[in-house]
C-alpha cells in the first residue's frame, strides 16, 4: 500500500497537463523526424491543447461543468443540518520559512481551509478537527505534520484551539479514513467539511464512505480573476487552476473504478 501511495504523484504528474502534453509534443516531432507526417499534426495539437488548457477561462469552465457545484456554507445551515464539528482538510505546507525562524507555514489552500473553518466554529461556537500529516508528494522533504502547523497557526494566530488532530493521513482518503474514529469515539456524527471548493466532491465522499454525515463547506472557489480576453490568454495561474480541477476529476473517475 505504501509503495503504490508513493507512485501516485508521478502517475498524476504522467497523466495531467503539462507533463502529459510535452511528452505527447516529444512523441509527436519524433514521428515527424522518422518521416511520418502525422508526428506534426500530433505535436502541434498537443501544444494547442497545453494552450487551452493554461488559459483560466478553461479553468473556470471545467469546474463548472465536470465538477460538483456546492453552495457555501453558513452558521444557519450548520445549526440547522445540527452539525457537531468543523471538519478542516490540509492542502500541503511550504517548505521551512527563515523569516519565521525556520517553522514550516501553511501553503495559501491549508491557509485559506483553516482560516474559514476557524471563523465557522467561532460564528456557530462548533469545535474544530483538522486532518492531514506528511503527503505522498512531500515525503522525504516535509518533516513537520500539516496538523502540528495548523495547530500552531490556529493557536497564534487566530487563538482558537484544535480540538481534534489528525496526523498520520497521507491523501483525501487517508483523512477520512483516520480521522472518523476520533470523531465517533467523541459522540460526532455529523460534520461540515472544509475545504476547496475544487476537492469537496471527492472529499465528501471518501468520509461519507467513512460513515459520517457531511455538509460541505467550500473555500476557494475557482472563480474568473481577470477581465474578457485576459481571462483565455496563458498563464501559470490557469494552469495551475486547470490540473487541480483535472486531478480531481481524475481522482473521481479513479475512485469510481476501484472503489474505495
């Protein structure tokens, strides 16, 4: 299980833009160097499609159409779904900051997932559980938990304190998997779950299958930053936009085919 999870950055880095669509280019102009005229046609496509797929216009259309849609969630609705806890996921860290002394910080989407549960739990006055350890990309490189980081920056930074750590996940699956018997040993059945907007359809269901009743709890959303034309030009952001959306769909389509 441990080695086949160590795989699963570079089988995404392989299957998602742009990675995917150079090597495709690579394939394509080494066809038209032995003389087969369609290498052309299959490296200049592969180099229209990375285009397309940098632009955060198609960003922004893919989440939308391939993705779960789900509505933001409010103290009222925590109150009337009779939510027990804010459930917050991490979203990787940055590497060891010298301007704070060498401590490792959040990354902008654990940042930004625990800054919105934390003002959930102050506004609904629900305790919060974060999940997420060391992930499977940042092995060898990241020492410290993402929970350790979101436990100090909750406390310093916010005064709030965790009540539920998670530590040990590795992936989406591993924070239901680990966290939910915490949860239930405490009495939580019912959670509002944080996180990216882009990663909520999965995550509710990997801790649905962990048996708990989910209210999602988007941040994040993938949104049009720029003005018309802007919007469908390159960029590293739309490219950026664009394989997380497609990593999901990817990790949907997965889960769907060899079940959880």
């Amino acid at each position: 299980m441990t080695e086949l999870g160590i795989l699963k950055p570079l089988l995404a880095a392989l299957a998602l833009p742009p990675l995917s669509l150079l090597l495709m280019a690579l394939f394509g102009w080494a066809m038209a160097w032995r003389g087969r005229r369609a290498g052309l046609g299959l490296a200049g496509a592969s180099l229209a499609l990375l285009w397309l797929l940098s632009c955060h216009g198609t960003a922004v259309w893919l989440a939308r159409h391939t993705l779960t849609q789900f509505p933001p969630a409010t103290p009222a609705a925590l109150q009337a779904q009779q939510v027990q806890a804010v459930v917050v996921l991490g979203g990787a860290l940055l590497p060891p900051a010298p301007e704070y002394g060498g401590a490792p910080q959040p990354s902008a989407y654990t940042a930004a997932r625990l800054r919105y549960g934390l003002w959930l739990a102050r506004q609904s006055g629900l305790p919060v559980a974060f999940s997420g350890g060391i992930g499977w990309a940042a092995e060898g490189a990241q020492t410290a938990s993402e929970a350790e980081v979101a436990a100090r920056v909750a406390l310093q930074e916010h005064g709030m304190a965790l009540r539920w750590r998670e530590a040990g996940s590795r992936d989406t699956a591993g924070n239901a998997r680990l966290l939910a018997p915490l949860l239930r040993r405490d009495g939580v059945q019912r959670i509002a779950l944080v996180t990216s907007a882009w990663h909520l359809p999965r995550a509710v269901l990997d801790f649905e299958r962990a048996g708990l009743t989910v209210l999602p709890a988007p941040t994040g959303f993938v949104q049009p930053l720029e003005h018309g034309l802007l919007e469908w030009l390159p960029s590293a952001q739309g490219l950026l936009d664009t394989r997380l959306v497609l990593r999901e769909g990817l990790g949907l389509a997965a889960g769907r085919l060899f079940g959880p």
